[in-house]
C-alpha cells in the first residue's frame, strides 16, 4: 500500500478540491459508479438482505449513483458525503468527510457504497467508520478498479492511498467480515467490489 502525505487536513482537502474542481471544469460530469456496478449490487442486495430503506454513498461528486440505487431499489433514501462544499446542498449531499461519523448514523443504514475509498487519507480508520454505520443486516460495497492501485502524482494528490485488491481485502477483513467480492470482467482488466458486513 502506497500513500500521499499530507502536511495539514487543509492540504488534504485542498487537493480534493483541486482534483475535483479541475474535473468538473473539463465538464468530465460522467458518474464513475456504471449502471453495470449499481445493477450487479442490486441483484446481490436483493438475495442476502432486504430492500434498503436507508442508503449512503461516500464521495459522490454529484451525486448520480444515489439516484441510480434510489431508482433501481424502487425507493428508499439515500445520502451522500462529498468534502467538496460547493457540490452540496446539505439536504441529500452532506458537506462531510466520509472519515468522520455523524451523531445518528452509527448502526443506520441498509446499504452503504463508495467508489471513493482510494481518497481516504486514513483507510484502516475510514473502512472502521464505514462499516460501524451498517444496520445489523447492513452491507457495506466498496469498488476496486486497477486504478485504485495507482498513486496520483503531484497533480493529482486528491487519490492518496493506492493499493491492489488483495490489500483492500486484508484492510477489510480486519475491519469487518468480507462476505463477497464481486468480480466485473472487462475485455483487458477485471474490477471488483468487496461486499462486508459487521462483525
Ligand atoms: C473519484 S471521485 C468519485 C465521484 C463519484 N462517486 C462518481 O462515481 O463519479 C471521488 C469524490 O470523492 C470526494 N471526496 C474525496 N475525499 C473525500 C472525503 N474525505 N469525504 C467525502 N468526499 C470525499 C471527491 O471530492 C470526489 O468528488
């Protein structure tokens, strides 16, 4: 496992806001969470657990994938966190850092995803604070693509911490009970998403 240090938290944020800004000026507005991703946790939540009333997603930018999971659930409420401000209404997007846990949410929610893990600037600690946010039935998805085992360079401090997928595994076994890892083949590279539950 690899990772950026940063001098202070106002550098770390800086460089999400950096990264994230500079995105959206591109107008890169596409949502890295594929329907294919969001139909394949659908499907998976649906045999091990019931349709989830409360949803959170970590790191959503604007927030697409909480509309995908509301819509192909047929429902449920679904939040998200996101460091940078302006991309928050703080009705449905909450200026938060996914590391922190908010007073209510510990034990709360159903279903939690992110494709943001590689932003964590502490991951043992962010993967503890996720998980200790599921409901007894609760899972927690996280994504694993090639690219999370790439460090960003100076430009692109904003992905911190690079690891393979068997690093994300251990991280997550020590956390909480990896029950799954689902596997998405794409024509030159496989990407996965790790299914936990508590303890
Ligand atoms: C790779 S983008 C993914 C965006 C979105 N999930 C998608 O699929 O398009 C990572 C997002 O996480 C946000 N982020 C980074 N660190 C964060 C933190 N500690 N807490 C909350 N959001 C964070 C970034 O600002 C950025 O919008």
């Amino acid at each position: 496992m690899r990772q950026n240090k940063f001098e202070s938290y106002d550098d770390y944020v800086d460089a999400q806001r950096v990264t994230t800004c500079r995105k959206m000026q591109r107008a890169y507005k596409r949502c890295f969470a594929v329907d294919s991703v969001v139909d394949n946790i659908v499907e998976y939540h649906c045999d091990v657990a019931d349709k989830p009333v409360y949803g959170l997603c970590h790191g959503v930018r604007y927030g697409e994938e909480l509309d995908k999971f509301e819509k192909k659930f047929g429902g449920g409420v679904w939040i998200g966190t996101e460091i940078v401000s302006e991309l928050c209404d703080d009705v449905r997007i909450f200026n938060y850092d996914f590391s922190w846990v908010k007073d209510g949410w510990i034990g709360n929610f159903d279903l939690i995803y992110s494709n943001s893990f590689d932003h964590a600037r502490y991951p043992r600690k962010v993967a503890k604070a996720w998980i200790s946010c599921l409901s007894p039935s609760g899972r927690l998805y996280v994504e694993w693509s090639p690219w999370h085992n790439k460090l960003g360079g100076r430009s692109a401090k904003a992905d911190c911490f690079a690891a393979s997928a068997d690093e994300y595994m251990k991280i997550f076994q020590k956390a909480g009970v990896v029950e799954h890892r689902l596997e998405f083949k794409l024509k030159n590279y496989s990407k996965y998403t790790f299914v936990i539950r508590r303890g």
